[in-house]
C-alpha cells in the first residue's frame, strides 16, 4: 500500500505514453504536495510505462505506485483497483490524457479543510481539443466548459454529467456509505458514481477552471482516441432504466421519472442537432 498521503491521484493509462507524460508532469507541478499517485497500466504493456517512469528522479518515482493489470478492464475496475491499494484521507481522478492547473490541488483541499460539512470539491474545467501528429501534441482550441456552474444538487446532475472526472476531489470516508464504482460499466462510471453520491453527500463547486480536459477528434493512434459515443448513449439509458426502477421499489417514483424521462430528452435534442447538421 502506498505511504499515506493527504491526497490519492489515481492515473489510469493503456499504452499512450506521450499522453501519460504530460499528466504526470501536470501533477508533479502542482503546488500542493502532499498527494501520492496509483498509477494503474489497464492491461498495457509493461516495458513503454517503465522507461517513461525511469526518466524521472527517484523522490518523484518514489511517490508513484504502479500496479499492472494483466488484461485490459473497465475503467473503474482500475479506479476501485487504485482505490483499495491507498489509504488517503482524499481521492481524485486524473486520466492519462488530462491535466490540472498548478494550483488545482491545493484550491481543492484548501476549500475541504475550511468547508467540513462538505464531501467533495468540484471546480470548472476547460474543453481543449488536440491532435497528434508525429508524436507530438498540437492544440486546436480551448473553451470553458459548463462556467456557470454555480452549485451541484441531483436534479441537474440527473439531467447530465455536470462536470469532468478530473475537477472532483473527494472524502474517502464517503465510500463507506455509497459504495465504489461500478466495475460493469464500460463508459459513464463517473456519471453513475456521482448521481449516487449527490443523492446523500454535499458537493462545493469552486468557480475557477482549474481542470483541462483534452479531447482528440482524429488520431491515427487509435489508443489515443476518446470513446466513442455511441456506447455512451446505450449505457446512459442501461443506468437511467435501472435508476428508475430502483426509484419505483423505492418509492421515489417522481424522482426515477424525471431521471429517465432527461435521458429521452437527451435522445430528442440530439436527433435535432443531427437532423441540422447534415
């Protein structure tokens, strides 16, 4: 189990070194300090992740624990996977292809420890779109994302994701009461997560863009392509139909109808938006 740090980072990866460099160099930037990072190899191979890591200086290696994952998995089977080899007092995400601003980690836990009635931190995030080209990164374009995000409750979470997996910082103390991750689900487990912990935990949002998440339109790498979107529909309408009916034996029943019914919402301003673009 690695040392214990305030803060856990948890870097999932799969063959897109070039990409897990520059997340790496974005936490080891960061002003606050005292994190320590589950580094999980999702199946990848082994020999690319251990030359980039020997490039580093050993404080910076020794603040890394790598686990390697024998096949490929979901996604948040590497999330519980990193979750259960910590023993920090708080969890965040950083995915191999996204960043943080230097400052991201010490806003958020500074917003923790004077805020103790809250259960995580959330800041708003920048949408920067990139290519890859000869192995080098190129920016397109930068914009915020959802900057009038003011507060966090489970009715607009209900309506969509409201913000990136990398603007979350969270009490561990928090899985205790609504569990870890869903391991069967291969997209949207972050989504499905956050809906369970605003329905009984207090979420700050702190007004800064302090998370950048990259996205990619077109590689001809196809490990460094963002997932697709079709997956994200089926699976978004899977965790909304059982929602429904777990709010139905519940006998929440205005609160599953809502949840479903955004998700055909979703579905209808989609098909516009297609129908206008062709």
């Amino acid at each position: 189990m690695l040392n214990k740090n305030r803060v856990c980072v948890i870097v999932r990866t799969k063959d897109r070194p070039l990409l897990l460099k520059r997340a790496l160099n974005s936490i080891f930037e960061q002003t606050y300090t005292d994190w320590g990072i589950i580094l999980i190899n999702n199946g990848g191979e082994v020999g690319p992740l251990e030359i980039l890591l020997e490039q580093y200086e050993e404080n910076m290696r020794s603040k890394i624990k790598t686990i390697h994952l024998k096949q490929p998995a979901f996604m948040e089977v590497a999330t519980n996977t990193a979750i259960k080899q910590s023993d920090s007092e708080f969890i965040t995400l950083l995915d191999d292809d996204d960043t943080w601003d230097p400052e991201f980690l010490k806003v958020c836990v500074d917003a923790l420890d004077t805020s103790g009635d809250i259960d995580g931190i959330v800041t708003h995030s920048i949408i920067i779109v990139e290519y890859i080209e000869d192995k080098k990164l190129y920016e397109v374009s930068r914009k915020n994302f959802n900057e009038r995000l003011a507060n966090i409750s489970f009715w607009k979470l209900s309506r969509k994701n409201l913000f990136t997996t990398n603007a979350f910082v969270y009490r561990r103390n928090v899985i205790r009461d609504i569990g870890l991750y869903r391991e069967d689900l291969p997209v949207l487990g972050d989504w499905e997560f956050n809906m369970r912990f605003i329905k009984s935990k207090r979420v700050k949002v702190v007004p800064q863009p302090l998370a950048y998440y990259h996205k990619r339109d077109s590689t001809k790498i196809d490990s460094y392509s963002n997932t697709n979107l079709d997956l994200h529909i089926k699976y978004d309408e899977l965790i909304r139909t059982e929602y429904l009916k777990q709010c139905i034996n519940e006998r929440e029943v205005i609160k599953g109808i809502v949840t479903f019914g955004f998700g055909k919402l979703n579905q209808i301003i989609r098909l516009i938006k297609t129908s206008f673009n062709r």
